[in-house]
C-alpha cells in the first residue's frame, strides 16, 4: 500500500463523492446562516443535533461490518442487504418513535415540527445498505454520481425556499430530501446491476446488529460528545450562540472529510488481501497516509479560517472564529481515529471500541458543563477537542487490546515528524 494508491481513480471519487456530501452539509449550512441569521441558524443547528443524536439508534450504522461481509464474499450478498435493509427498517421505526416522545416535552413549537419534518430521514436512508456494496466493489464513481446529482436537487430546493423568504420547516423539508433522491439512485443502480431477488434472514440480521454494536455504541459516545455542546450552548447561552458555535463545527467538518473517506475507501484492500491484513507494514503505511492527510488538513484550516469563517458566513459570525481556530485541530485527531477505526474492524477487536468512546464522552460532557458558562463556544472547542484527543489517541495507551493500535499511530507521529524535518532541511540547504 503506497500514496500512490491515493491517485486511483476509485480513491479520486471517493474524495469527491465526501467532499461533495460534506459540500452540501456547508452549503445548507451557509444558505441558512446568511438568509435567516445566527438565531434561526442556531435553531437549525440544534434540530440537525438531535436528529443526530437519535439516529445513533435509527441509523445503526452497519457499513463498517457491511463493507467487511461484503468484500470477504462468505454470505451471498443478497442475503447481507436483504437483512441491513430489513434491520434499517426497524431501527428507523425505533428512532421515528423518539423523535416523537422528545416533541411532546419540547417547548418551541417551530423546534418540534421541525425535528418531525426532519426525521423522515430515517426513513429516506433505510436504503444505504446498497451504499456499502458499492463501497465493496471499489465502485465510488458510481457514488459520486449520485451525490452529484442529489446535491444539485436539494441545493436547488434549499436556494429556492430561502429566496422565496418561507418559514425554517420549508428548509428543513427541502435538505431532507437529499437523503430521499440519494436513497432512489442507489436502488435504481443495484436494481440495475443486480437481477438477483433480496433475502432476509434473521440470523444475518441478528450477526450484522450484533457485530456492529460496539462501533455504533462508540460512534453514539462520540455523536453524542460532537452534538452535546450545541445543546448545551442553546440551553446556557441561546440559539444566537448556537448559530455561531456551529459555523465553527461545519468548518470544521469540510476540513475532516478527506481522511475519513480516505480510509474509508482504501479499506476494502485491507479487508480483501489476507497479506496486507496480516502485513505490519501495509497497517503501518495505511496509518501513515491517513494521519498525513489529517495533519495536512488541519494546518490548511488553521491558515484559512482568518477570512474563510467571515467569508462563508458573513461578518456576524466574526465572533466565531477563536473557537474555529482551537477546532482546526480536530482533522489531525479524527485521522487518528479513522485509521485505527479500519484496523480495529479489519482485526474483528471492535468489541471494546464503546468503551473508550463512552470514557471521552463522560470527560466532554464534564468539560462542556464548566467551561461553557466560562469561556462560551470557545470552552466547547475545548472539549471537543480534547474529547477526540482522547477517544482517537490516548484511550489506546491505556487499554491492553488496542496497544499495538497506539504504537503504529506512535510510529505515524515519529515516521512523519522524521520526514517533515528531512524535507525542511532539503529546502534550507
């Protein structure tokens, strides 16, 4: 596994196909934020947040062990989507039900329709399993497609209702349905590809919920860690801060998609290639490339976010950018996260991935509630922060089953620092 790999046309549309899912993510984000201002983009922010935090549940993400069962070949593949779709199905119905229970307590009444408008995408993402067969078969161009085209639908349809001046629930409606189109796409294309009937079976679904529980448990501390703080800023300092913190996170977020989907995309070659899998150094440059990219990432962010924040979203979210610049390093620990997360599925040792997640979870939450009130978005920049610092890096030090984990990100640090230094004296000479 060398950088070259990198420049494959199935990793190129990889990167474009989460670049423009994350686009559309900043863009959403921008439209609301310069048509409706930081308070309603607070509310946004918040009606986002706590959908994310039920689709922990509603969404139980099975990609991972999807892309894993579907690349090692051992169950016909009809019978793994015919299960992730009937398994998507009812954690979509739990999640729905949530939804529901948590409006009844909400007082904003704009708040609680709006979080009904916008969980219908647990509905819209049940088909995401055949998502994951494409990822398998190394076919992200097909992917992008799809992104492509469902960005241009529902960035359309978010520009249109915000010129036209209706209510935040129109928004909400109108980026919903990006999920819907996306959803369409990826059935005509397995339709398309795949004459074969879907089966279900119960004990696939039961061995895909089952393996996949310690990642989603852990994914759920760590949503729970990235989505906390903007309750806890609406709830102390109101949605007009809410708005604020929130440019910063979705900066942010632009800055973190290349090393997710970087090891998300090279990830099949681990999981097909029993030498590279079983290669210390395959693992060690596969961690190489990926902590490279997330270092590279960060220092961009650092740099652009002077004029990148106000230039995006307009000069009243100046105050946003302090706690944007403590966020930019945030892609250099969600690399360290992203490669070990690969490794950890591919040595089938996710087992006690929740606990490390849920110790970072605990100490944010902790960090949230006292520096918040102290220091505003900037403590939860902060926390966040360190949270990741945590749950991506440190956690492997301490625990016993994922120290090989910290010595090949040990090594990344080291091998990366030795080259940047080589590379620095090159230049001076």
């Amino acid at each position: 596994m060398k950088f070259k790999d990198l420049l494959s046309p199935n990793q190129l549309f990889a990167l474009l196909a989460k670049g423009l899912e994350g686009t559309k993510v900043i863009v959403a984000s921008i439209i609301v934020a310069r048509f409706y201002g930081p308070e309603d983009f607070g509310r946004f922010a918040f009606i986002i947040g706590v959908t994310s935090i039920v689709a922990i549940i509603a969404e139980f993400r099975l990609q991972n062990i999807l892309v894993k069962e579907l690349s090692l070949g051992a169950l016909p593949k009809e019978a793994i989507l015919g299960s992730a779709l009937t398994a998507n199905f009812i954690f979509a119905a739990v999640g729905m039900l949530g939804i529901w229970a948590y409006t009844l307590f909400e007082s904003d009444q704009l708040i609680a329709t709006g979080l009904l408008i916008y969980s219908l995408i647990f509905i819209y993402k049940i088909p995401r399993a055949f998502r994951s067969q494409l990822i398998s078969n190394e076919n992200n161009k097909s992917i992008a497609k799809c992104e492509a085209v469902s960005s241009i639908i529902s960035i359309s349809a978010m520009i249109t209702v915000s010129t036209l001046h209706l209510n935040l629930l129109w928004v909400l409606f109108a980026r919903s349905l990006d999920f819907l189109f996306i959803s369409i796409f990826f059935i005509i294309l397995y339709k398309k590809q795949n004459p074969e009937k879907l089966k279900s079976s119960f004990k696939i679904v039961k061995k895909l919920s089952y393996s996949s529980a310690p990642l989603v448990f852990s994914g759920a501390a760590m949503i729970l860690f990235q989505r906390a703080d903007l309750i806890i800023i609406k709830t102390t300092l109101g949605e007009y801060a809410t708005g604020l913190y929130s440019s910063a996170t979705t900066l942010m977020l632009l800055f973190s998609l290349a090393p997710m989907v970087i090891s998300e995309s090279l990830a099949p070659k681990i999981f097909r290639n029993e030498k590279l899998i079983n290669s210390d150094e395959a693992r060690q440059k596969f961690s190489d490339i990926i902590i490279f990219i997330g270092l590279a990432m960060s220092a961009l962010m650092f740099v652009c976010v002077g004029w990148g924040l106000p230039y995006l979203y307009g000069a009243e979210y100046q105050e946003a950018i302090y706690s944007a610049y403590i966020l930019s390093a945030c892609p250099a620990l969600i690399s360290l996260g992203a490669a070990s997360g690969q490794l950890i599925v591919a040595d089938d040792k996710q087992g006690k991935t929740f606990i490390k997640s849920l110790g970072a979870c605990l100490i944010n939450l902790i960090m949230n509630f006292l520096l918040i009130p102290i220091l505003g978005i900037e403590g939860a920049a902060i926390s966040t922060v360190c949270g990741l610092a945590l749950a991506n890096y440190m956690a492997h030090g301490v625990m016993p089953t994922y120290h090989y984990i910290f010595k090949i990100q040990n090594n990344s640090l080291v091998n990366l620092t030795l080259k940047g230094l080589r590379f620095s004296r090159s230049k001076n000479v």
